[in-house]
C-alpha cells in the first residue's frame, strides 16, 4: 500500500471519529460499525492502523487504533506476531489513557510470550520517560483477575521496587496499583513486601496500595508508617 492509500484511509476514520461524540461509548460503537478497509486480513488492518497510530496526534483517533487491538485479544497468533509492531506505539504515549489501552493489550502479550515482553518491559523501567515507567508497572498485572497465568512475585516485586521512590505522579499512582494488584494474588508475600518499606511508599501510592487489604492489616501499616515519621 502506498503513502497516499495511507494518507485516505488515515482522513476516513478521522472524518467519523470527528463526526461523533469524543467520549468512550460513542467511539467504541463508531469502530463497532466498521471501516472500508475492515474486511482486510488481520496483517494489513494491522499496518493501516500503525500508520493511523504514528500520524495522527488525536487522541481519539488513536484510540480507533487501540480498539483495533482489542478486537484481537482472542487472536492469540495475531498477538504474538503483532507485539514486534504494537510495542513501538509506546513511543507516541504522552497520556494515562493511551498508555493504560496498551497496557491491556501488552499484558495479554506477556501471557503468551513473557521472555519477548519482560525484555522490553525491563527497558521501560529503566526509561527516564514516565509513560514507559507506567507500562513498565501496569502491563505486568493489569486488572489481575483477567489473567490466567502470573508471573512469579521475585519478579514482579523486582519491577515495583525500581520504582518505589520515584518522583512522576503517574508512576507513583501505577506503584499503588500494581501493589494492590499484587496483594490479589500473592497477598503474604506483598504484606511483607509493605511491612518492610511501608515508609518509602509515598502517598500517592499509599491508599490503592492499601486498598484491599483486610482491616487489621490496614491498621498495622498505618502504625508502622506514623511511628516511623516520629
């Protein structure tokens, strides 16, 4: 395909996402109705909507990408193949929202090929870029419950603890999550794993960190943090 077949196809969806509402339920109903390039094979959907991802700056355009993606998660041959692509749209990541899509979308990834994710995953957290530090954590866990295998907790503590002290808030906000994610599944292991650097959570990490946790343990960290402060 060449760069003007791109360059239409790239002003077709942005014609229909400019010609609804900007918000969730209106563009994943937009995507739902389907494109002219649609019925194309996975691979050159996939290629068109790399091309869409890295030109357009709008955020809702690129979502149409994402939703692409997500159409995919039960495609397991179309994630595996689609990660050495969809790994560098990570580089156009400026927000929470487009960083968080992706997370969903590497995170099934990460099922299917740990060895390939965890070695760009380790890139990111040693990024000076806070979006890559936020993949680096989300992308581990995501939503726990969605998962049908689990890394082990050494590794996915390794992640956390480089990150611990950071100073970017939206890292601090994954720390916080990807600890309560955690406690989800390897709850001891991360109640020990919070006993022992409870004062070096900050407080942007500190309350989803706590979130799940049982009452009395809950009580026993707040004291730990305030005696520790005194």
């Amino acid at each position: 395909m060449i760069e003007n077949e791109f360059k239409s196809l790239l002003s077709e969806v942005a014609k229909k996402v400019n010609s609804i509402s900007k918000n969730a339920p209106s563009q994943r109903k937009l995507f739902k109705e389907r494109y002219s390039f649609s019925n194309k094979s996975t691979d050159e959907q996939l290629k068109i909507w790399n091309y869409i991802w890295n030109s357009s700056s709008d955020f809702w355009i690129k979502i149409q990408a994402f939703l692409f993606c997500e159409s995919q998660m039960k495609n397991k041959e179309f994630l595996i193949n689609s990660w050495d692509t969809i790994k560098n749209w990570q580089t156009q990541v400026d927000n929470w929202g487009h960083c968080d899509g992706l997370s969903k979308i590497y995170t099934k990834i990460l099922e299917l090929s740990p060895s390939k994710v965890l070695k760009q995953l380790k890139v990111w957290n040693k990024s000076n870029n806070q979006w890559d530090k936020r993949q680096s954590l989300v992308s581990l866990l995501y939503f726990s419950r969605t998962k049908k295998t689990i890394l082990d907790f050494e590794i996915i503590i390794q992640f956390i603890d480089n990150l611990l002290i950071d100073k970017e808030y939206y890292v601090q906000k994954a720390v916080g999550w990807s600890l309560k994610e955690l406690y989800n599944v390897y709850p001891q292991e991360t109640l020990n794993y919070l006993e022992k650097n409870i004062k070096n959570i900050s407080s942007i990490a500190f309350s989803p960190a706590m979130e799940k946790l049982q009452k009395h343990e809950k009580e026993k960290l707040k004291k730990i943090r305030q005696d520790s402060r005194v």
